[in-house]
C-alpha cells in the first residue's frame, strides 16, 4: 500500500518521525544528566527539545493519519496501525504534560517524577517505533507497489507521472 503523502517521491511520515523521537530522547538524556549534577543549563535545553518535540510530534501524526486512513478496514496492519497511533498519542500526551508543568516552573529543571514520566514515554515510544517497522517492513503499509531491488529513483518515477508517463 503506497503512502498517501509524499514530497520527491517519498512518504513525508518517515521523514518527520525521526526528530520528535530524537529529540525527546536527548531530552530525557540531558535531564538525568542534569539531575545527577551535571551542567544546570541542560535541563532549560531539555525543555526545549520537548517543545520542539512537541511540535515535530503533531506534524508526524498529521503526516501518519494520511497513512492510517487510507489502510483498509479489518486488516491486522489496521489495527497494528491504531495501535501504533495510540502509543504515539500517548507520548505526546505524557511530553505534553512534562512540558506544561515545566512552563510554569521556577526552574525548567526535571525532577524524580517528571524523569519518571520521560522514561515511561521513550518506552512507549519504543514500542510504537517497533510497530512503525512491523507496518512497513511485514505489512507493506506506505510501500511503493513498485518497489524491488531495482526499481529506479523516486524522483524519476515521480516525474514521469507528472508528465503522463505510464511505463
């Protein structure tokens, strides 16, 4: 099932997942490290990477419903693609909770709980990651039908569509 939103050929969700998931990482990173006495600046760094997150989050959630919905009903790949969108939600929920009670903080700074919070997250986060693979890798969800070892660039393929090309 090829994906529904794609720029140069290539689907648009994949691309954007990456920097939330990075980012919300290295925040949770950077907040053990300041926790245990490391630099007081990470955790202000911290707090920003979970706004920028945040909004890396959304945008690959809006790129992945295009996905989602397309993906028939009664499928396992639907219901591993709700599930997957569900973890998801849940990730943002949880960072998006960190963050409002770290807005109005004296300090940006983490502590036990909210750290505690962040690692059930990137658990989380690690499940949905595996079932992003299971759709692509196993179920095909957001596959090119014309991929195979030799297929030739996404950018030629997209450009002989743009001019009527049927070969």
């Amino acid at each position: 099932m090829e994906s529904r939103l794609k720029i140069l050929g290539q689907p648009v969700h994949p691309m954007l997942v990456m920097f939330p998931a990075a980012l919300f990482v290295t925040a949770v990173l950077f907040d053990i490290i300041d926790t245990v006495g490391g630099p007081r600046f990470l955790g202000e760094v911290a707090y920003w990477n979970i706004t920028v997150g945040l909004i890396g989050g959304l945008l690959a959630a809006a790129a992945g419903t295009f996905d989602l919905l397309a993906i028939p009903t009664g499928t396992r790949a639907k219901r591993v693609g709700l599930t997957h969108a569900a973890a998801n939600l849940a990730v943002i929920l949880l960072f998006a909770a960190v963050w409002v009670v770290r807005l109005n903080a004296d300090s940006r700074a983490a502590g036990g709980a909210l750290i505690a919070i962040e690692v059930v997250a990137l658990g989380i986060l690690g499940v949905s990651a595996w079932l992003g693979g299971e759709l692509v890798d196993r179920l095909g969800v957001g596959v090119d039908p014309d991929a195979n070892l030799d297929a030739p660039s996404s950018l030629r393929a997209a450009s002989s569509h743009r001019m009527g090309d049927v070969r």
